[in-house]
C-alpha cells in the first residue's frame, strides 16, 4: 500500500510562486511515473506535469515555462514548483502515482488559490 501526502498550497497573488510537495510512503518510488493533476470548479481533472523514473518530464501546454516538476528518490518526494501564477491557475492540485503492477495511488490534494 503506498499513500501520497501533499503539502504547500495556499493562497498568492497572481505572479506568485508556490512550491507543492508529495511525500511518498513505500520503497517502490523511485520506480513510480510520478503526475500532478489539477481540478478547479466544475471542471474535470487534468493532467498539469509528469515525471518518469528516468527524470524526463512533461507538461500541459498552460503550465508550461511556468512549472517544473522533480523529484527527489531519496525523500520519496515530487514536487511541483509553480512561478508566474495565473488565477486560471486556481484548483485542488493532486499527487498521482503510477507503480505499474502494483497499481495506480491518489493523494488526498490540496488546495491552490491564485487572487489579488
């Protein structure tokens, strides 16, 4: 069983920065296609940043040149750094995991709200 923990949302000011971690229970992370997925309201979920477990990564068209994803296999964390924030930016912001055989993990997210 693999639980993910994110931490670091909040409330900024468009052209704000945050930085969303996601701690990883289990020692299979290093092994794990890591994705953040956003959700604002009444929108569905969509991918924003993935990272493979060779480090190559990817991004939405909006996010990108704003936000990078990395990880840190030591810390069992990913982490989502977000510069430039716009409010269309605005939504809960969830940690995904994909361990392949051993099965597919949700964090709980957490809240992101980008208002002047």
């Amino acid at each position: 069983q693999v639980q993910l923990v994110e931490s670091g949302g909040g409330s900024v000011q468009p052209g704000g920065s945050l930085r969303l971690s996601c701690a990883a229970s289990g020692s299979i992370f290093s092994f794990a296609v890591m994705r953040w997925y956003r959700q604002a309201p009444g929108k569905q979920r969509g991918l924003v940043a993935g990272i493979t477990r060779g480090g190559s990564t990817d991004y939405a068209d909006s996010v990108k040149g704003r936000f990078t994803i990395f990880r840190d296999n030591a810390e069992n964390t990913v982490y989502l750094q977000m510069n430039s924030l716009k409010p269309e930016d605005t939504a809960v912001y969830y940690c995904y995991a994909n361990l392949g055989p051993a099965g597919i993990y949700w964090g709980q997210g957490t809240q992101v709200a980008v208002s002047s």
